[in-house]
C-alpha cells in the first residue's frame, strides 16, 4: 500500500461515493443519490464551482466542492464545503481539499467564504486554524411521524393545500417572496425561476403531495416543503416560510403539522429539521410539533478580500 493521496476533480459518477462519505458524516443528512444528482446538474456555470475528490489506495475518503454563492447579491460571495469520512480524518485530507479550494476561490474573484463545521469541537477547531470566524448557529431536530399532534383548528378563509394543487408559480413566487428574511450570515436574494423548478419543484426527494400551501381566502400565504429519501423512509424540511403581512397567524404551524401526517401516510418514519437559533418563532414550532434537537452546526466565515 502506497498510502499516497491523490485529488482530482470530480464527476458526475463520483455523486454515490460523495453521498456515502456524506452519510456517514452527517446525521441529518438523507438526501438521495437521484437528488444530489440533480444538484449536479443544476448548478449554474456563474457559480464557477470546483468539485474534487480525494482517494488513497484507490478508496475515496473525502470530498469538496466550492464556488460563488449566486443566491446573493452580496458581490463576491462565495462557499466551500470539505467533505471526509470519520474513519480517514485527520490524516491531511481535509486540509489537501481545502487548500486546493481555496486556492480556486482566491483566483476567481472570490471576496468571503462560507463554510460549516459541525458541533464536533475538532471540527470547528479544525475551521478556526484556517482562518475562519464563527457565524450562525443552526439546531438540528428530528421526530417520529408516528407520534404527531393533531392539526390546529384553520380559522375561518383559511385552508390547506398541496405543493402540487397549489403548482409551481405560485409556490415559486411565495418561496422566494418570503424567504428573503431567512437568518443567516449571507443574504437570500433569490434564484430564477428555471434553476428553482428543475432543483427543487422537479427534484426527485421533493414531495409535492406531502408539501403544504397554506391559503388565506385564497392567497397563498404560508408553504412548507418536505424533501424524502422514500428508501431510507426519512425526510428533510426544505424550508418552511410566510409572508410578512401573515405572521404571527399559526399559519406555519398548520403548514408543517399537515405536511407531518401527510408525510406519516406517504410512509416517511422520520422527519427532521434545521432552523438557526435565532429563529424563535420557527423552533417554537417545531418544539410544539415533538421535534427533538440531536446535533448542531455553526456556519464559518473568512474574508479573502475586501
């Protein structure tokens, strides 16, 4: 055994050794070899991204990828995620992958990287001694459909659809209307709508019959979605929002709690979440909801250039 590591860029066949290596280190993560497939194939050419792949003795043992953030206006933003399996850390891996990403983002105009580290101190010791600050902080919670409360009584004019009943116009034009107030460290300014309907509305973990609209005499108002890996029987909130003038109705909570037993019917066992702790109301929700926190992960900032 040579024991020498070699990187190259990746393709688009490596996505089911990504997707291994991403499942044993992320105990949230459950997103299929199809969908990721699909992040693959959507990325946009201005996103300038770079994927490799690190493989010793001819096993892969981590992954990365990194490019601008184009979902912000915020000019020069940029991400970059290190992807290795527990049993090959701390043996150069992640830092071979950094190095050569970082490299990539300073040649491209790259002005602060993001990143994550989860609540493993060695993970966030391993962000801070490569020059990265921590930002955001995100909860990670899960539950057992089996064990849901009832849905709330809808007020009057209020009334509860599908994803799919409500069609992709207007979950689209609600989606990216209200989740310009999402917490975190870098702005959410958006994505055409072509790049959202084939990442996510098409997307082959996207649950249009689970995922819920909630109407107001009409107007949608509050969408939930749900993204599953039916193998696995386990499913992710993609992101759950209302507008403005809605909140503070309950109106997220009905949204989530019908999309839980929608999800309970389609077979899905286990339901998990992320929200930043910041976001009080949204926890408030999924506390009520039986959601249990399990892990953690701080986002990670570096500034490039100014």
């Amino acid at each position: 055994m040579t024991n020498e590591l070699l990187i190259r860029e990746m393709t688009i066949e490596d996505v089911p050794e990504q997707a291994r290596i991403r499942y044993a280190a992320f105990p949230w993560f459950v997103s299929s070899v199809a969908q990721q497939q699909v992040w693959w194939r959507t990325s946009r050419p201005e996103a300038r991204l770079l994927r490799l792949l690190a493989a010793r003795d001819g096993q892969v043992v981590g992954c990365a990828v990194g490019g601008f953030n184009i979902s912000t206006a915020e000019p020069g933003a940029s991400y970059l995620q290190v992807e290795v399996h527990p049993d090959h850390r701390g043996r150069g891996v992640g830092t071979a992958l950094h190095e050569r990403l970082e490299q990539h983002l300073r040649a491209i105009g790259a002005r602060r990287v993001r990143t994550f580290a989860t609540d493993d101190p060695a993970d966030q010791h391993w962000a801070e001694a490569r020059g990265y600050t921590r930002g955001a902080h995100d909860r990670y919670a899960r539950l057992d459909t089996a064990h849901l409360p009832p849905v709330p009584p809808l007020p009057s004019g209020v009334t509860a659809v599908s994803l799919r009943e409500a069609g992709p116009q207007a979950v689209y034009d609600l989606d990216q209307a209200a989740s310009i107030d999402e917490p975190g460290d870098m702005s959410f300014d958006g994505i055409p709508y072509d790049t959202w309907l084939a990442r996510y509305w098409n997307s082959p973990d996207q649950q249009l019959d689970v995922g819920t609209v909630v109407l107001v005499d009409g107007v949608p108002a509050s969408v939930t979605f749900l993204e599953a890996n039916l193998e696995l029987g386990k499913g992710i909130s993609a992101g759950t929002c209302t507008l403005r003038e809605y909140r503070g109705r309950g109106l997220a909570k009905i949204a989530k709690a019908v999309a839980l037993h929608r999800a309970a019917q389609a077979g899905i066992h286990t339901a998990i979440t992320c929200n930043d702790y910041m976001n009080a109301p949204m926890i408030a929700v999924n506390d009520w909801l039986g959601y249990q926190p399990f892990a953690s992960e701080h986002s990670y900032l570096k500034q490039l250039a100014g």
